[in-house]
C-alpha cells in the first residue's frame, strides 16, 4: 500500500517536485490538457505523458476522467454509439501500449453533482449535496432514461471492451455514481449501491473488469463501507483508492477533512491491510483552506500526510 497523487495534478515541474516531496509515489495525472483527435488519444501524446512523470521518479499509474464526449451515446445508446466504441477500443489499446495499466471511467453522462457547498471545521469550504434541491433541476439530456436500458447499454460495453482489455493487458475500473442516489437529471445513477457492483464484476467475469473504487462515494451510498472494502478487497477488485471522508450518506451529506468524516478511517485502512490490498491511495477531493491555491497544496499535504500515517500504522501493528 502506498500514497499517490490523483487526477487534478498536472505533471509541470513545480507539481512533479511537489509530489516527490510529500512521498508519492503513483500519479494520476489530469486528461485536461491531453490532446484529442477525433474523439481520441493518441499514442504518442500518452507515451509523453508518462515519460513525463516517470523523468521525476514516479509512476504514471492510471487515467481517469476521460471526457464525456467521449462516451455519451455507449452510455444513452446514441446515434454516434458505434463510432464511440470504435474510438474507446483505439484509445484503450493506446493506453495500454504507451505502458499506462489501469484505465478508470464511470457511467455518469451528467458528471458528478453538488447544491451548494458548506463550511466545516475552521470554516473551511466543503462540496456538499442535499438530494431535495437536486431533484427540481431540470433534465440534463433531451428525456428521462430508465434503469433498464442503461444496464442494457452498459453490458453491451462491458462485453465488447473487457476482451480487448484483456488482450491488452489493462484493467478497467468503474467509479461509483456521485452522488449515489436513484436518478438525476432524469438520468439513472447506476453505479449507487453495493448490490449493482456484485452485478458489475458479473457481466464479463474478468480481472481486467474491476473498480476504481471513490471510498468517498462508496461512503455516501446506504450501505456498510467496510463491508465493501472487505467484500471487493478480497476478491481483488479494487484497482486504486480513492481516501477521502464524507459527512453520511445519502440524500444528504457534505464533504469533510480526512479525518472528520463518519468513516472510521483507520479501521478502512486496517481493512485494506487484512485482505491484502497492494496498491495506491489518492487523496482526492479535499476542502478549501486558508489562503490555499486552487489544487489545494495545503489541504492535500495535510491528507497525505494522514494518509502515509495510516498505511505505516497499520503495517506495523
């Protein structure tokens, strides 16, 4: 178990500096800036990227965050549906090529969702969400979907690309649904609950179909989070981590500090520990502090540092 840099850091000079100074290992570096070409990225660009991080002695070790427009017709079964896969098959294999071995997605085409953020500990500025707001926005697409068709529509995805990451030696993770409620914008939140991960892992039985597993979002779900580390854990599923605390659970919670959240951190981590969990832990989300930048150097020192306390913790006990 180690510490890692997620998906917000751009690799410069100055981030690359930063991270090796607070320990990391693994980078998860921001798709931001990463080129496109026809719904695409390209090989060339992504070998880059990760020479990039490795000249600063760390390891390029997953992309996520990969742009929407990517994918929004496999996930709504749009007209441009099959030009999509096409292109995901290209860019997986790019991926997997440019020696980059894990790719995390999700299936949220309306992206993550917060109402209005609140203030915690030291009035520092927090995401939060409340379900009863939420639901009076309006669509976010051009009707409401129903569970059935985009269950339907992924196991048609998680049966055409689980082959091709297997033959190309990459894992795929799915990330949770942010917030994890039944529907937003008149979308379905599939991934919301510990029961339709048990039907994930199931469609294309496989190690290269797995999970990204948000700790945070598994938090805000109606269901025990260390049973879920533990069940996943054991079965090997959990590609990386990301170590970030909220309030409670769904319809209403905030984000919080690492360490004043509900989760008993400590005990995730020992859980972590016990089923023999060997990989990263990211930080994340993390709140607005006092006179902090916009990549939240403070607020991340003080989580990765809680973060690298808690692997040594555990493997010394």
């Amino acid at each position: 178990m180690r510490p890692g840099f997620g998906s917000n850091i751009i690799p410069t000079a100055e981030s690359m500096k930063y991270a090796q100074q607070l320990g990391v290992i693994d980078i998860v570096p921001s798709t931001e800036h990463l080129p496109s070409i026809n719904g695409t990225w390209a090989l060339h660009d992504l070998v880059n990227l990760r020479r990039n991080v490795e000249n600063y002695g760390m390891k390029l070790s997953a992309l996520e965050n990969v742009p929407t427009q990517f994918y929004d017709h496999i996930m709504l079964n749009g007209p441009k549906r099959d030009e999509q896969v096409d292109n995901m098959i290209t860019t997986i294999r790019n991926i997997a090529r440019a020696g980059i071995p894990i790719f995390g997605y999700n299936w949220m085409p309306s992206q993550v969702w917060r109402t209005e953020p609140e203030y915690i500990r030291g009035e520092a500025e927090a995401t939060a969400f409340d379900d009863d707001v939420a639901q009076n926005y309006p669509f976010t697409h051009d009707r409401e979907y129903t569970e059935e068709e985009m269950w339907e529509n992924l196991e048609y995805w998680i049966k055409i690309i689980t082959p091709i990451a297997e033959e190309e030696g990459i894992k795929l993770g799915i990330h949770p649904c942010d917030p994890p409620v039944p529907v937003l914008g008149g979308i379905p939140q599939l991934f919301r609950s510990f029961d339709a991960y048990k039907r994930l892992i199931e469609i294309y039985p496989s190690d290269s179909n797995a999970i990204e597993f948000c700790q945070g979002t598994f938090s805000e779900m109606n269901d025990d989070i260390y049973e879920m580390i533990q069940y996943f854990g054991e079965r090997k599923k959990i590609l990386y981590v990301h170590f970030r605390n909220v309030s409670g659970q769904v319809p209403k919670f905030k984000e919080e500090f690492v360490n004043t959240g509900y989760v008993d951190m400590y005990k995730a981590m020992k859980i972590y520990h016990e089923v023999g969990y060997d990989s990263f832990f990211i930080d994340d989300h993390v709140p607005a502090t006092f006179q902090d930048t916009s990549f939240g150097h403070r607020g991340r020192a003080f989580a990765m540092g809680y973060i690298q306390a808690l692997i040594e913790a555990v493997q010394k006990a």
